[in-house]
C-alpha cells in the first residue's frame, strides 16, 4: 500500500489494465477489443501508423471518452475515481498558443484538480508550479506570455503543468513531437527519473528510430493491440513490418543483432 | 456652455444605465465566445431570438388580452427561442454529417425567417394587435424604449452571468484553453459547456432590446478583440472588455440623446468598432503600428559580425 493525499493505493494492482476495450467515434472504430496491462513503474510507447486510435488509448485510460465496451482500470479502479492519481500531457499542437494566459498560470491548472470547484491557486500552489518549472529548466519564463515560447517551451510547459499533478500515472501525447534536441533530452531523462522513482508513463511517440533509447515497453497498435512488452520482446521489424503494412523506414534498429 | 449631462431627464438616465450595464456583461461574456471562436453561436442566438420575442408577445396578448414589449415576458422568449436553436444545431450536426458552422447557419436562416415571417403576420393582424408597431425594434434595438422594470431585468440577469462568470472564472478558462486537459482533471466537459452557452444566451437577450437582434453579435465580439490586442492576461482581458462595452453602452445613448435621429443601437455598436479599430492601430505590441515598426527596427539591424556560426 501506499497512501497519497488520503488514498490508498494497493501496490499489487497494475497501473493500467485495459480489458476489451473498444472505442468508436461515430461508426469507426477507433479501437477494438484492445487488451493492454502496465505495472507500475513502465516507461512505454504506444507506437502505430496514424489513426490507429493511440490518442485514442491514452484518452479511453483517461476516462474522457465514452467506451463502447470493454473494462478500463488505473491503479485497480476506474479513471474517474483516479483522477487525482493521473496527469495528462495533450498534444502540443491541441490547443491555442496564443490564447491570453502565462506560462506560470498554465502551469497553475495542473492544481485546478486538486483545489476543486471556486478555490483559487494561492501561494502553496505558487510555489508547486515554480518548482515544476523549475524543474523544467522554465523558471526564468514564468511570466512569459505563452503566445512567445517556442515549440520546445510549449513543450516543457505542459511536462511542467503534469508535474504539478504530482500523478502516480503520466499518459502523455507525443511529448518529443517538434521540440528540439535539448528539450528531447530533457524529456527524456525527465520520463527516466519518473520511471524510477516508480511512476508509470504511458506515451504516444512516433520517432520509430528513439524507442529503444527512451522507452522500456512498447505497446503496438493499429486498432487492435498487436503486441505488448518490452522493447526488447516486441519491437522488432518482423512486427513493426505487420504493423505498418510492411513500410518501415531503414532507420529503425533491429533488436536481433543488439 | 452647459454640459449635456447636467440636465439629465430620468428616462436618460435609464437608458443609460441600461445601455451601459448591457456593454460591460456582453464585453466581460464575449471574451470567451472570441476566445472559443463561437462568434457565430452568439450570432445564432440573438437572431433566433426574434421568433421567441415575437412568441412573447403574440402569447402574452392571447393569454392576457393586452400584449405586453416588457422583457419580463419576451426575455423568456428570448432564452427560449436562443437555446432551442443552438440544441437543435447541435444534435443536426452530431446526427447527420453537417458541420457544426453549416447546422448552426441553417438554425439561424430558420429561427430568424421565422421571425421575421411571424413578425409580418403580427403586424398585419385586424383588428390590430396593440402594440405591435413596436416590434420591429427589435430588429436593430430601441434603447430608448427602456422602461425601469427593463432595468431591473439587465442588472438581475446581467448580474447573474457575471456572479458565475466570477465563480467558476479557472474552470471555465481551463475548459477553454485545454478542453482535454479539463476533462482529465474530472471537469465535466458538458456541464461546462453549457455554462457557457448559458452565459452568452443570458448577455445576448438583455441586449437585443438595446441593439437589436442583428447587431448584437458586434457588441460581443467586438470589445473582446480590442481588449485582446492591449492585454494577454485573460482576466485583464475580461475587465478591459467590460469597460469598452460600457463605453460604447453609455456613448451610444448620451449621443443618440443630444442629436434627434441618431438611433442608439447603431451608435452603440459603431462606437466598439471605433474603439477596436483603433485598438488594432496603436496597441503597444500586438497592434499594426507596433508591428510595423518592429519590423523596420529588425531590418535596420546590421547583420551579425562576421565569423558567427550563422
């Protein structure tokens, strides 16, 4: 057991079971029949072509969409009643940039959970973000308009407005999509020290050739899960090849030679 | 020289209050319809409007037997007539493979033919329905027609969207920078969502009695992309909106009062144009002059030294 803020959390449930899961969005299905379980501490990608319903996923183990069937857990309940236990990195490109706001208040709204409805963000919570961005390597642009960071910035934001969730499990939307090299780095060094310091990240990445360097497990997707595990046990041409219909660049190491 | 406010008559002094409290909600409120580009939903409001006003009164003088232009009985119909629209493009457009902007602007065609075409037949009833001359004001607003009671109406419902504007202020800013995100915090998406439709309904119909049904969407939108171009801080935003709205509210019916012939509506909404237009010129970074001049500033630069890596 572990206790956070009130709750205890059995150690023994995995962070993320998924069970049959199936997710359409109108008549498509997004997803189908997806089985999927994490334990706690994983540091995986879910890789697949576009429209293979990943977004999809991540949202689905967020409880944010409405499932067809299928049973979704996080951390043995379901994600309603584990908000408090998950933060969410959207896609960068999903929201409005030049929306009228600052970095240090965007970071702010990873506490709105926590302060529930009318209670404002007051000096404890302050000081939670400017941790956060400090974390980031951001404290100096707390008061920066957001409509001036660049793509890495953004970026570092929204891992900063996670971090202040304090989550046990982190889903994240492409976090390396369009940043540059030294925000890749601290992304990913960021996601190593939450892995081990026994948090779960689930993430959508796209970079077929960084998945061995950044991530532990690999969950490939397109529609149907079409494998789980480690990195080493199932990334390997012979799937990414089924996966992507046999159009994998040159780029991606083979694992049978490492 | 005598200031033409020092002789105020009372009537005055309700229209300009009126005028004034419905710019500064409509201000405060449109800053989220500009924010959650959904212009066009408040222009699908305060146009379906006109059938539930229309309504109103027709209802009012078959239930009463005298028909009644107060907005104790046609802002009901307003919020009526505005919120059956919106819900009725919102489940075209999630049943069928019509747009959200394509159900929204054939909602309007509907509701506002529809009140136009009933506001005829209104007019041409015999024996004719007392009143009724004056329901075409609607249309492009007669502020002057402000009544005390109407008063009342704006600040009650005006203060209401504002009270819950102010209670829910970071849920609702959350829920529209990040609608994502917001639901992952445990927001209830519709709930918030229909907050905000409320609160646009609600400065839509207390201002349509001002400004008209086909103007109105200018007096929300308007002040919040002026407030825009001076501030990039939502909740400066929000107050700088107000106090344009108020300004254009309280100019439009101070002019329209010491010049005969000017209609207050039209004043109103020309006088938010003026302010936006200027904001888009001379605001300090966002504006046309700044930038321009920014611009220049960064071609007179002389390039960097030699023997950079660039």
């Amino acid at each position: 057991m572990i206790q956070r803020g009130g709750l205890e959390i059995p150690t023994d449930q995995p962070a993320l079971d998924v069970e049959g899961l199936t997710v359409t969005y109108g008549q498509e299905p997004a997803l189908w029949n997806a089985d999927l379980r994490l334990s706690r501490g994983s540091l995986a990608a879910i890789v697949g072509p576009n429209g293979a319903g990943k977004s999809t996923l991540l949202k689905a183990a967020l409880g944010v969409v409405p499932r067809v069937s299928g049973r979704v857990r996080v951390l043995g309940e379901d994600p309603a009643r584990r908000r408090r236990l998950v933060a969410y990195v959207p896609q960068r490109t999903s929201v409005d940039w030049d929306f009228p706001t600052s970095v240090l208040d965007v970071v702010l709204m990873g506490t709105y959970g926590q302060l529930g409805w009318f209670r404002r963000p007051g000096r404890k919570e302050r000081a939670l973000a400017l941790q956060a961005l400090e974390q980031m390597e951001m404290a100096d642009l707390a008061g920066r308009q957001i409509a001036e960071l660049s793509g890495g910035q953004q970026q570092r934001v929204f891992l900063a407005r996670a971090l202040v969730q304090d989550a046990e499990v982190y889903f994240m939307d492409e976090p390396f999509a369009g940043v540059d090299a030294v925000t890749e780095q601290s992304i990913a060094s960021l996601m190593g020290l939450l892995a081990h310091q026994g948090k779960t990240i689930l993430s959508v990445h796209h970079d077929l050739a960084t998945v061995p360097r950044y991530f532990e497990h690999a969950v490939l997707l397109n529609r149907v899960v079409q494998a789980v595990g480690t990195v080493k046990e199932v990334f390997h041409r012979s799937n990414l090849d089924r996966l992507y219909g046999g159009r994998v660049p040159a780029n991606v190491p083979e694992f049978a030679s490492s | 020289m005598s200031a033409p406010w020092v002789d105020l008559d009372p009537t005055l002094v309700v229209v300009a209050a009126g005028t004034t409290t419905v710019g500064a909600v409509s201000g405060a409120l449109g800053c989220f319809a500009y924010l959650r580009r959904q212009g066009l939903v408040g222009d699908v409001v305060s146009h379906s409007a006109l059938l539930g006003v229309v309504v109103a009164f027709v209802l009012s003088h078959a239930i009463t037997g005298s028909a009644s232009r107060s907005l104790m009985v046609l802002v009901p119909g307003a919020l009526i007539a505005g919120t059956a629209a919106l819900m009725l493009a919102r489940s075209v457009s999630t049943r069928t493979r019509l747009n959200e902007d394509a159900s929204l602007g054939v909602m309007l065609s509907i509701f506002f033919g529809g009140g136009l075409f009933l506001l005829r037949w209104v007019q041409r009833q015999s024996p004719p329905i007392p009143g009724h001359t004056g329901l075409e004001d609607y249309l492009f607003g007669m502020a002057a027609a402000m009544t005390r009671a109407d008063l009342w109406m704006i600040f009650a419902l005006g203060g209401c969207a504002v009270v819950v504007l102010f209670l829910a202020w970071k849920e609702l800013k959350v829920f529209t920078f990040d609608p994502d995100f917001s639901r992952s915090l445990g927001l209830p998406s519709r709930v918030l969502d229909t907050l905000m439709m409320a609160l646009l309904v609600a400065g839509v119909v207390i201002g349509i009695q001002t400004v008209g049904v086909i103007l109105m969407i200018a007096l929300l939108v308007t002040p919040a992309a002026a407030a825009r171009q001076w501030t990039s801080r939502l909740s400066t935003m929000a107050l700088l909106a107000a106090v344009f709205g108020a300004a254009s509210g309280a100019g439009g019916a101070l002019l329209s009062a010491s010049e005969a012939g000017l209609p207050t509506g039209p004043v109103v909404v020309l006088l938010a144009t003026a302010i936006f237009a200027l904001s888009l010129l001379l605001a300090p970074q966002r504006g046309v002059i700044a930038r321009a001049r920014a611009r220049r500033a960064l071609r007179d630069v002389p390039p960097p030294a030699a023997g950079g890596a660039s």
